[in-house]
C-alpha cells in the first residue's frame, strides 16, 4: 500500500500552489457528476478517457471559459485520451497527473479496468476516499463488504453454500461472461430450476462454468432498491460527519424489460429472451419515507465504525449502501460501494433532495466531494480526506 508518509509528502507539494489543484476522474461511471461538481465549486477538472469513448468528454460536455478564466459551458476543461483505461498507471502519466497538481476520485471504472494491487501499492497520485477499502468491492475477497457488514453487525441476504439447499426464491450471483464488467444474474427458486437456467445461460455463452462455481447465492429479498449515497467527513468538527446526499436505483436490461410485458406474454417468450439480464443501464432518483431515514443513518453508522476500525483510516468521503426494504421495512445490504455510487449523475447539477437541505444549496455527491476538497484546503487538511 502506498504509503501515508508518501501522499502527505505529495499533498505537501500541492499545498505550494492551491489555487491550481484539479479534480480528476476515470471517465466513465460518474465522471460527469464528478467534473460538475468539481466545476460548481471552480475546480479546474481532468477526465481520463479511453480512445474510442472519449467524445462525451473531450467534445460533448467540454468546458468553456470567459477572457477571466469563468466558467461559461461545459464541465470537462481537460480530457486526456489513453488506448486503454490502464495507461493511467504508467509512471510518466502518474507523473503529468502529479506535476497538474491532480486529485484522483476513483469510480468503479477506476478500479475495473486498472489492476486494484497496482492501485494500492504504485498509483502515487492522492486518492480522494479510501485506497484500503477498493479491494472490498470484490465479492471473491476475502475480505470483501459482505465481511465488513458482519463486523458491523448489518443486515445483508442470507448465504445459500449449496445450490441444491434452494428452498425458496435466491438470486445466483457471477460475472457476465461476455460483457466483462457486467452482470450475469439469474434467480431460481429450487434445485431443479437453479441446474436448467444455469445450464441454459452456458449455452448461450452468458456465464462460465468457472464463474458458477464461485457464484455467490444468496435469499432474494422481494422489495423496492434503495442505494443510499452517503458521505462521511473526517474534517466535520461540529455537525454530524455521516451525511446522506440522496438516494437513487436502477434502470437494468432485460429485466425492466421484462416487467413492462403482461404475464401472458411472459410466459410465452423463448431460448434467449427466457431469462432477464441484469445489465445497468440508467438510474432515476428517489426519496425514502421518512419515519426510515433514521434506520439509514444507523445503518451508516455502524458501517463507519466498522471501516474505522477494520480499515484505518477507514472510509472517506462518499460511500454507498445499496439496499433491498422487505414486507416489513427491514433493510438488507446486498452491495457496497466504498467510493462515489454508480447513479450520482442523476443528482448532477440539481443536486440530492438531502444534500440539497443539509446545505443549503445544490448538494450533489460530485459536489460534496469538491466541498470537502475546497473546506480541506483551507484548513490545511488535505491529508485528511486522501490516501
């Protein structure tokens, strides 16, 4: 791991020149919320592009500036444009992103295309957030987030070890084989069901049969998504440091698709369209009864405190909880994200409902990130809130 004594000595140099720190992001994922938010709070920003889907960054959402260098259009001021994600790594480019003066958010583009042992030990650039707690992300990890929602005593589906201990409805999860960074999700309610959707699925080149094997089972918890994106500040000395921003869930094909048909033609369709994939594709944003805001805020909590004292110095700045809300109002955590959440954009600009009336102002997560960048600064806590 890339050493605390390293970052401050690099956050040191920064400190020469403040007014020329830039935000920086993988462009993908949530980088336009990153860059606009970055933008609100007059952050000069980098998106690191890949050739070929570089345009929306480097074309589309370019910024514009006025004769006193104001912000007229656009968000993006600088895209630099690899052949692939990874170049990102390579000590030359580290250095460019140093000598700018960069700080690095890392988004789940970030830590799917780039190697996480070479993030951890060789990206010397700051991280804004937790550069221990990326690896959580990996359900094969030993210590992934379903460890950490143990030690924290949360809520999470159960765990089903043997396939043919299906008594009830679970959802088999595993890697897409083909769209790599994708889902190859299948439910299944008995043995019987679990062995005819899963032998249908490898026909189809959908999964592996490596992937099966080290696909985790899990109860399926029938109930609305909420995926809470939160933010913890280790600089806030006054107010409550655990925030939530907003809450946002999940447009996912086919199986939107899927509940749009009337159940007679459900049962009708064939071969490939049988079984709904679960590929991300959009988000839309939401509010949450508020006689439940206070379980989130424990929930949160608990999860804060468990990342302090498992992964010092725990998590920083945004982090999601992505949950399922039974019959009975109980939340299960099926997915953690210890970074900026996948569907912040949908916040971008107008920002969350609850940011939004904790501060007064648009409150996006891109935003609150750049907030705590700017508050950092002036305090002279920058080393606080990178790793």
């Amino acid at each position: 791991m890339i050493s605390k004594s390293q970052i401050k000595e690099t956050v040191d140099q920064y400190y020469n020149n403040p007014e020329k720190v830039k935000i920086g992001t993988i462009a993908s994922h949530s980088g336009l919320d990153v860059c606009d938010g970055a933008a609100e709070e007059n952050f000069k920003t980098v998106a690191f592009c890949k050739k070929g889907r570089e345009l929306t960054y480097s074309k589309y959402f370019k910024s514009q500036r006025d004769a006193q260098g104001n912000l007229v259009r656009g968000i993006v001021d600088e895209a630099v444009i690899y052949n692939n994600f990874n170049e990102i790594l390579l000590p030359q480019n580290q250095q460019k992103i140093l000598d700018d003066s960069v700080l690095m958010v890392p988004n789940r583009s970030f830590t799917s295309y780039c190697s996480i042992d070479a993030i951890e030990d060789d990206f010397k650039v700051p991280i804004l957030g937790s550069r221990n707690m990326l690896r959580s992300e990996e359900r094969s990890e030993s210590q992934s987030y379903y460890w950490i929602l143990e030690k924290a005593g949360l809520p999470f589906p159960e765990k089903i070890d043997n396939p043919e201990d299906i008594d009830a409805l679970v959802m088999v999860k595993l890697p897409h084989a083909v769209k790599t960074l994708e889902r190859g999700f299948f439910t299944a309610a008995s043995y019987d069901e679990y062995v005819e959707k899963s032998s249908t699925l490898l026909k189809q080149g959908v999964i592996t049969e490596e992937a099966l094997k080290g696909a985790r089972i899990e109860r399926y918890i029938i109930g609305p998504v909420f995926n809470f994106d939160m933010f913890y500040s280790p600089i806030e000395e006054e107010m409550s440091p655990i925030e939530i921003l907003g809450i946002d869930w999940r447009f996912e094909t086919s199986l939107d698709g899927h509940t749009r048909l009337p159940a007679p033609q459900q049962m009708k369709l064939q071969g490939a369209q049988i079984t709904p994939e679960y590929t991300v594709c959009g988000h839309n944003s939401a509010t949450l009864r508020e006689s439940l805001l206070e379980n989130v805020f424990e929930m949160a909590e608990k999860f804060v405190e468990a990342s302090k004292k498992h992964y010092d110095p725990g998590i920083i700045g945004p982090f999601c909880l992505q949950t399922c809300v039974d019959k009975d109002l109980n939340f299960y955590i099926y997915d953690v994200a210890p970074r900026v959440g996948g569907g912040t954009n949908v916040h971008m600009s107008v920002g969350h409902p609850y940011g939004n009336a904790t501060w007064r102002k648009p409150m996006s997560t891109g935003r609150r990130i750049a907030y705590e960048v700017k508050r950092a600064l002036e305090a002279d806590k920058l080393e606080k809130i990178v790793t």
